[in-house]
C-alpha cells in the first residue's frame, strides 16, 4: 500500500495533477449538455394540420373552419376536418367538432416556431402518430450510454485509461458533429447511440484518471469537482440553448470542442497505478519520474528507480494475477458482495433521478428557466454531501442522500395535488438529494473497487444506473391504475436501496485498494502494527537498492 507514498514523494498535488485535472475534468460540461440535449432538440413546439392545400381560407372561415378544438378550446393537433364546417364563427366550435368528419394531418402540420425555429419533430414530423420516435432517440442515446458503461470500462482495465479517453473524444466529435448534418431521423439515431457510448466512456475514465492520480485526502475534492463542473454544464446548456435555438446549429455546437479535447488528450499521462498492477514497472517508474519533473521535484523522481519500486509495490506485484475479468465480480465472494450492494445503489439512483424528473416538468415556466432550475438546486446539494463525505464518510453521505429523496418523493404521493408549492419545494429538495447521491457513488464505487478491476466495477455500475433510466419512464405508465403510484414506486426504491450502504466499507482516509487481496485484508482488519512492521521492513530494502543504483 505504498504508492500513495510514492504520489507524494513526486508532489502531490502539485502542478501536473491541477493541470490534469483541470483539463479532463472540462469535457464534462458539454457531457452534461449531450445527455439532456434533447428537451431543447427534440422540444415540441404548438402545431396543428396544414389545411388542404385547395382550401381558401378567406371564404372558408379561416382555420377553425377546418380544424376541431378540444375540450379546452384549443386547436387540436392530430385530426383536421374533411370538409370546412358551417360558417364561423362558432361559440366555442364545440357545433363544428360534434357534426364534423375529421382525418389525420395528411398533408402535414403547421408549427408555432417562435420559441424553437426548428427541431427535430418539427423537421421530420415527429408528432401525432410519430410521436413515439422522438423518445426512441433519447432511448437509443441511453442504451449507447449503456453499451458504452460496459465496453468501455472494460477496455480501460485492458488498454488503460488514457487511450480509452482518447478513443472516447474522437468518437464523441465525430458522431455528434455528423448527428448535426443527418439527412433523416434514422441517421441521426445512429449517432446519437455512438455519442452515448462514448461520453459513458468519458465519464468513467475521468473519474478514474483523476483520482488514481491523486492522494488520499484529496479524493473526495476531485470528486466534488466532478459534480460541480457538471452542474455548471446544465447552467451552459440552458444560455447556449436560449441564444442557439436551431437544432443543428445546438448539435454542432455541443459537439465540436470535443476535437480540441482528442487534441490535447494525447498530452495526458497515464495512471501510473493501472501501469504497476499491469505487472509495468517500466511505464510505472518513467510516468513518476515525469510527473517529478514537472512538479520540479527532480531530485525524488531520480531517487526511484525499479528496484524500488519493486520493493515499495511488492505486495501488488505477488497477489496481482493480471487484469482481473469482469466474471470475478460474482465468482469472488469479497466482490461479489461490493458488485450487488453498488449495483442496486446505482439502479436506486439513477431510477428515482430520471422519474422525479420527469415530475419536475410541471413547474408551468420556460424551458430554460427549468434547466437552470435543475443546474441550481445541485449546487447546494452537492456542497453538503462533500463536506458530509470528508468529515463523516462516504457511508453516511451516501445513505442520507438516498433516504432522504426517497423520503421526498414518498411524501409527494400523499400530498393533494393542489399544494402545488410544497409538491414542487419537496421534488426540487429530491432532486438535490439524487444529485448528491450520484456525486458520491461515482466516488464511493472508485474507492471500493480494487485497480485491477475498477473501471470494470464502475462500468457496471453505471450500466445498472442506465438499466434504471430506462424502467423509470415505464413505471409511470401504473399513473392509469392510481395517479399516486409511481411516486411510491420511485420513493420506496431509494428507500430500500439505502439498506445497502451497510454492507459497505467505509473508504474515508484509506488507500486505494490495488488487488482482491487488498480487501480481504481490510475486511479481516488487518493489525496496524503488522502494516508498520512490515512498512519499517521497507526501509532497509530500499536504501540497499538505491546504494546497488549509485544514489
């Protein structure tokens, strides 16, 4: 368990982990963008059918001489009258729609454009008995986000993290930026799917480059700042939205910062961690030593050498068979009570985030004041949980951010839907809690994890999170039983998820755990003095290997 020795004997936080950091964490905010980008994209403006083209509107009565109104007065959207009916005007055209024939808009719609110029349903008509292909293109985003959970985790325990990121950047560009020239709707649902798997990607190999990069005591700081860029995304997404309205323009706009991205990832430095449980020595010692030199702490990186490393890293070199596959999560015991407890936390998460969202949508206000509304309430939230994660741990933060938007949501059902205030205090509150929970979990689950198999870990979890984004919406369909519950439904998930958090080992101020065998020891409760016997056997090891070097 040496090598947060070695981080600190090369720097620390010093001026290669700000700028890396800095720089990998940046991608994040258009991330955001990416993953709610269709409630501006995919935003359904006000439309009704395009009278025939014959029709003479000025003899006929004008529109509502051809198109029936519904209950609330309104034109409807998806039925058109054959023929115009009567002479206008009517006192609420409730004559016309009793004792007119209506058909479908066969020759097409008429939208409003004053808020949105174009969109996707506005461009390929994504509306009435094609509305269901609007959120196809939101599924099929989530599934490459799922895909690309498990692919891409999975290569990074593999390839490394940093060739991973950099595939992921290339690919995000690419495909968002053709999604933005799409000649028609099945194209773009391609691209969409290729821009999901790749920001997944992005989004595990971010978290995981950073930290194993950095001390202990700085983990929960990375991960705070994770959380916070990505709020700042949302905030960057509703200004961006409100001055870009055009679709494509939106799309490409979001898209091509991530050629810059692919650029200067090439510059990044691989985890020297992944590289010593790689069985790498070589790399290990030649990414330190770099790291030294622009921390100017050059005398340091030159007292390494792989003699050294050898005997501080020992331990991970005899108990770490290669790469562990992902089959280890369930065939080990140690793991395979780590995988299900952080499987259903990432389910819980994900599941009550995405339905109480949708809930969030009747706040009766602008599109973009609704994104900010969102991006708002993280950040107090997130403040919380940080300071919770480093004074009481990552156990506690991680239940009380789950009970208590179950809690929430749970109490919303029971709450007359006029009290429309408090119903709307207690979801906002929810959703902050969500957020939290999923700012923790992304730390929780890279902690918990060994090296050998944590972005495998955190790949899954993310795919479980993704399973859950995808039930939410169809667990709102049981509103037609009783209108109340799938609130109950989406409370009492978390609720019970939060169980789960006991069966955890609390992470706060230990190292990261390199090999299997690193938790079995942890859970055994190893004796501190045993560790210091056996740091203080160390010692003379590394001063006979540093007088064989000539230092």
């Amino acid at each position: 368990m040496a090598f947060n020795d070695l981080l600190k004997q090369v720097g620390g936080v010093g001026r290669f982990q700000r700028i890396q950091v800095t720089l990998v964490v940046l991608p994040l905010v258009l991330m955001a963008s990416h993953n709610t980008l269709q409630n501006f994209t995919a935003a359904i403006p006000t439309h009704h059918c395009r009278p025939p083209a014959h029709a003479n509107l000025s003899q006929d009565g004008g529109l509502q001489a051809w198109l029936p109104r519904d209950t609330q007065g309104r034109f409807q959207s998806c039925l058109r009258f054959t023929s115009p009916q009567g002479t206008p005007p009517f006192a609420d055209g409730t004559e016309a729609n009793s004792t007119g024939t209506t058909e479908p808009c066969i020759d097409g719609w008429i939208y409003d454009n004053s808020t949105f110029p174009s969109t996707i349903v506005t461009e390929w008509d994504l509306v009435c008995s094609h509305r269901a292909l609007r959120q196809l293109g939101q599924s099929l985003y989530m599934a490459g986000v799922l895909i690309g959970a498990m692919v891409f985790g999975y290569l990074a325990d593999r390839l490394g993290r940093r060739k991973v990121l950099i595939l992921n950047y290339l690919q995000t560009a690419v495909s968002g930026t053709c999604a933005a020239f799409s000649p028609n709707f099945a194209v773009y649902c391609a691209f969409r799917f290729l821009s999901g798997m790749a920001l997944a990607g992005i989004a595990l190999n971010c978290m995981t480059l950073n930290v194993e990069w950095m001390p202990i005591h700085t983990r929960a700081y990375v991960g705070t700042l994770t959380g916070y860029v990505y709020s700042i995304g949302q905030f960057l997404l509703a200004g961006v939205a409100y001055a870009v309205p055009h679709w494509r323009y939106l799309q490409l706009l979001v898209s091509v910062p991530f050629f810059v991205f692919f650029i200067y990832s090439w510059f990044f430095i691989e985890s020297a961690r992944w590289y010593s449980t790689s069985g790498r020595l070589d790399l290990t010692l030649k990414a330190l030593q770099k790291v030294a030199r622009i921390n100017k702490k050059q005398e340091e990186g030159a007292k390494l050498s792989i003699e050294v490393l050898r005997m501080n890293l020992q331990k991970e070199m005899t108990t770490s068979k290669g790469q562990a596959s992902a089959v280890e999560l369930i065939r080990c015991p140690t793991l395979r009570r780590l995988f299900l407890c952080l499987s259903l936390l990432w389910f819980a998460t994900s599941f009550a985030y995405y339905g109480l969202v949708m809930d969030l949508q009747g706040f009766g206000v602008s599109i973009y004041l609704i994104q900010v509304i969102f991006g708002a309430v993280d950040l107090p939230a997130k403040l919380v949980c940080f300071l919770i994660i480093n004074t009481l741990g990552r156990r506690p933060a991680q239940l009380a951010s789950l009970l208590l938007a179950g809690i929430c949501i749970l109490v919303n059902g029971v709450i007359p839907r006029d009290q429309s205030i408090i119903r709307t205090s207690l979801a906002v509150l929810g959703k902050g809690c969500l957020a939290s929970s999923f700012n923790c979990i992304f730390l929780y689950t890279g902690e918990v994890y060994p090296t050998v198999i944590r972005q495998t870990g955190l790949g899954m979890g993310s795919t479980m999170a993704r399973v859950g984004s995808i039930v939410s919406p169809l667990v709102s369909m049981t509103s037609e039983l009783y209108p109340s519950l799938p609130l109950f439904i989406y409370g009492a998930v978390p609720v019970a998820a939060s169980a789960a958090t006991a069966l955890l080992p609390e992470t706060l101020g230990q190292p990261l755990p390199d090999t299997v065998q690193d938790l079995e020891d942890r859970r055994r409760g190893k004796p501190k003095q045993q560790q210091q016997e056996q740091q203080k056997q160390m010692v003379p090891l590394q001063a006979s290997a540093q007088e064989k070097n000539g230092l």
